[in-house]
C-alpha cells in the first residue's frame, strides 16, 4: 500500500504540482478566479496539513498542531521555492513514517479529523486526496497560463490494450 502510495503521491502528483509551479508566476500562484476556489498556493498548504493530520499524526503518532483555515489564508511571502521546501519535507516524514508502520497499523481503526478510520484507509483518504488537489492546481495553472502542462508529452495516449 504505501509502495503504491509513493507511485501515485510522490512520483505523480508531486511531479504535477512541480511542473505547474514551474508554469506560474509568484502572483499567479495566490491568484483564484472567485472566493471560491483556492489558489494554487493553497491547495499545497492543504495538501501538506492534510498528509501531516492524516498520516503523520494519525497514524504515526505525532502531534495534531492542524489549523485547517489557515492552509485557505493567500500568504504571498510564500515563494515557489518555499513549496518545494515544503513538499519535500513532508515527502520525507512520510517515508520516514511509512518505514516505521507496521500492518497491524493498517487494520487498525484511528481517529482522525473526526472520523474513525482503517490505517488503510487513512493513507487512501490522502492518496485521494493528492489527485484530487494536485488535477485543481493542473487546471489553475493552464487557466492563468493559457497553455498546456504537457504531463503525458512522452506517451501515446492513444494506446490500446494488448489482449493476448
């Protein structure tokens, strides 16, 4: 499970959200087309609190200091380079994290943000969750860039299976 994890948040969604931070612009990273999406910026503020509550707190043990709003809160001393700081320091507690679980941690039930909640499915809930924020930056990115991000420019999508 978290092999699998690390496939689908570190190599894929990491990688998006880098590729679109190299397409903004520092305003563009805090800017939102109405007061009810949130920025780029702080999609990956949510992103970060909700891996840490969810995964590093929940599961692994440490402290839940979560200010859920505050990920909302546009904070534009916040550089492109502070995220990526960001990112891979919560990359890191992760792995450190998931090396140090044990399965009957996955079959146990946490409660995390109010809810009670298999390990497994605490670390599907953020796997989940990387996808669905990390396609919201994709698109911010290409409506204030007007360009595409060119994540699959290496492969034929158009492909079918080989049914043998």
């Amino acid at each position: 499970m978290t092999q699998e994890f690390e496939c689908r948040v570190f190599e894929e969604s990491y990688a998006r959200i880098y590729k679109c931070l190299t397409m903004l612009n520092e305003e563009q990273l805090w800017s939102s087309p109405n007061s009810t999406i949130p920025s780029a910026g702080c999609q990956i503020m949510h992103l970060c609190g909700n891996a840490r509550q969810w995964i590093l707190s929940g599961l692994g043990g440490l402290p839940d200091n979560r200010d859920r709003d505050q990920e909302f809160v546009v904070q534009e001393n916040i550089r492109k380079s502070d995220f990526i700081f960001l990112l891979e320091n919560v990359k890191s507690q992760l792995q450190r994290c998931f090396q140090e679980l044990k399965e009957e941690d996955l079959e146990t039930i946490h409660s995390i943000q109010g809810f009670s909640v298999t390990g497994f499915s605490a670390i599907a809930h953020v796997l989940e969750h990387f996808s669905y924020h990390s396609g919201q930056i994709a698109l911010l990115t290409k409506f204030y860039t007007g360009k595409e991000t060119g994540f699959y420019t290496e492969i034929d999508l158009n492909q079918h299976n080989n049914l043998n």
